[in-house]
C-alpha cells in the first residue's frame, strides 16, 4: 500500500486536530509541544481519546469517515470523544515521562543486584563458569539452534564480546593488562546489561535458578527467569522513551502458584492484568524490598500514580495500565 499522506506545517497539524473536535485552549503551547515532541509521539497519547464507533461494520456504515480497526473490532474514528483537550494529551505524556524515569530509577538497582546474584553465585562453581557449558543447562549449552547451528550459549558468548569491546570502563581495561582474558565472572558481570544478565540466568542450571529465586520469595527458578525477561522488555521499552502506560505487555512474566507471592493473587487468570505494565511495576516493587528495604521506591511509585491526569471525561483511569482494585491500600 503506497504512503500517501502528505507533509504538514505545525500550523496545520494543530488545525487538524481542532477540525476533528480536539479542544485548544492555548494556540501557541500547543504549537510548542508539535515543535519540540512531534505530532506522531503525542498521537500515541491522545489516541485513547478518538471516537470508537460500535461493533466492526462496513466502510459505508461510519458515513464515510476514515477509521482503523482497533483491537476490540471496534472501529476507531478520526474524531475526538467530547471534552478532549490537547493539555489533556500533554498531561498523559509528561505523566508517562515520569513513570518511565522512575520505572529506570528501580530496575537500575535491580539490575546491579542480579549481577551480584548471578556472579556470586555461579563463581563459586568456577571463577569461568560462564564459559563452561557444563555448568549450564544443557539447552542453553548443548542445543543448536536450526538455522545458525549455534547454541544459546555461544550467541549470548558473542554478545558478551561485543559488550566488552564497547566497553571503555578502566577495570576493563586494568585486568585485561595484568591478567588477560578470560576475566573471572564478577568482574565482566559488570559490564552485562539487564539482558546479557537475563539470558544467562534463563541459561542457569535449574537447582541454581532456584537458589537465587528463593531469596525472593519464589520457588520455581524458571518463573523468576520470566520476571527478569520481562523487565528486560520494560527496561527496552523505557530506555527508547516508547509510551509506557498503557502499552500491551508482549512478553508476559509467569505467576507463581496462588498463595505463594501474596500480591500476585488478583493478577492470576486477569488476562487484560496481566498484559498491562502494573504487574511489572508491582514485580519491580517486589524485587526492591529485597535487595534494598529501605527503599523509597514503591512510595514515590504511590505518589506518581495519584498524580495520574483527570481523564475521565474521555474514559481513562489507572485500570488502562492494569492497577487492581484497591491497590492504593497495598503497603508499599
């Protein structure tokens, strides 16, 4: 299908949106806002506002406006739900701004935690061990993939190389000096990002996932290696500044069993909670009471979510982002 929409001034840009019902109460803000965040990043946050109209019907049924078929099978329209305002657009994005620095704030000292964890503790097998597919489970060490006649271990050994050859931190460049390579795994762990580190653990041996899962209150290893996977999809999608609110999770974490993590209860079987980013903000949460219980985190995570924009008017809430009911009450 050949792209045929054409270029448009800011000023026209804003008269577009006016003409399909968007309220503008300040002409020279909000030419501002196109000219300093764009109109294709700011649509994202104003879309939720567009007309839906019924159940998918034909062309000739929408009187000839142009629409996109939406998840629901409900189409969606150019036009603005009534009382749509572009502060309201703003106010959703500067919102999910600070969602995002904060949701970085908590996975940082996540990530430096699980690092330890991982290193502590397959060091303590071999000082190599990440080199050793023996130490590994023996579908990440052994299996070849089809198509690259690679094992998961060897790609996530090149990843690891170019991560190192990137790398300008001095105590890289002092052990390689003194001792060469291969350097011990709590010292290259710290060069891992939260993937390289997700992956190995995904590679870990069963027995050693457990162990380290356990300190957080989860027994299944594997389960915690798909919290860990996907928060590496929360860190991607915040660290390239993608809307985060209300986005649809594609890599979903596994629960463990009813009662064992008390909190994870009303996500379980909810499957429009569990594809919202609440959970993961609430796996975050968790991970952080552990690894630092001091942590202000879940209060300011509190804090923010109060501040969520009055929307109402265009039927939005915190349950867009997967909130349970009541989560205000939990203790965080």
């Amino acid at each position: 299908m050949a792209y045929d929409k054409p270029w448009k001034s800011y000023e026209n840009q804003l008269d577009q949106l006016i003409q399909r019902g968007m309220i503008v109460t300040d002409r020279a803000k909000a030419l501002h806002y196109l000219e300093r965040i764009g109109y294709y990043r700011l649509s994202g946050y104003w879309y939720p506002f567009r007309e839906r109209s019924g159940i998918y019907c034909p062309l000739a049924a929408t009187n000839g406006k142009k629409f996109k078929l939406g998840s629901t099978n409900r189409l969606v329209l150019d036009d603005f739900k009534t009382g749509a305002s572009f502060q309201n657009a703003v106010e959703l994005y500067v919102f999910d701004k600070k969602l995002r620095l904060l949701v970085l704030d908590a996975l940082e000292r996540i990530e430096i935690g699980m690092r330890v964890d991982i290193s502590h503790s397959l060091g303590k097998k071999d000082p190599f061990a990440y080199l050793k597919p023996e130490l590994l489970f023996e579908d990440f060490s052994a299996k070849l993939d089809e198509k690259t006649g690679l094992s998961d271990h060897h790609q996530w050994l090149s990843k690891q190389s170019t991560l190192v050859s990137r790398s300008k931190e001095e105590f890289i460049k002092h052990n390689k000096a003194k001792y060469g390579f291969p350097l011990p795994i709590w010292v290259i762990c710290e060069i891992w990002d939260f993937g390289t580190l997700s992956t190995l653990f995904a590679g870990m041996k069963e027995a050693d996932q457990d162990a380290i899962a356990s300190k957080y209150g989860v027994s299944n290893g594997r389960i915690f290696a798909s919290w860990l996977r996907s928060l590496n999809y929360l860190r991607n999608v915040c660290a390239h500044h993608s809307r985060l609110w209300n986005r649809n999770i594609i890599d979903q974490p596994k629960l463990p069993k009813v009662g064992e993590v008390s909190w994870v209860d009303p996500f379980q079987g909810e499957a429009h909670l569990l594809a919202r980013p609440f959970l993961l903000l609430c796996i975050a949460k968790h991970l952080l009471t552990i690894i630092n219980p001091s942590s202000s985190w879940g209060q300011r995570l509190t804090a923010l979510l109060l501040e969520f924009p009055d929307l109402q008017h265009v039927g939005l809430n915190l349950n867009g982002m997967g909130a349970v009911d009541g989560w205000e009450q939990w203790a965080w």
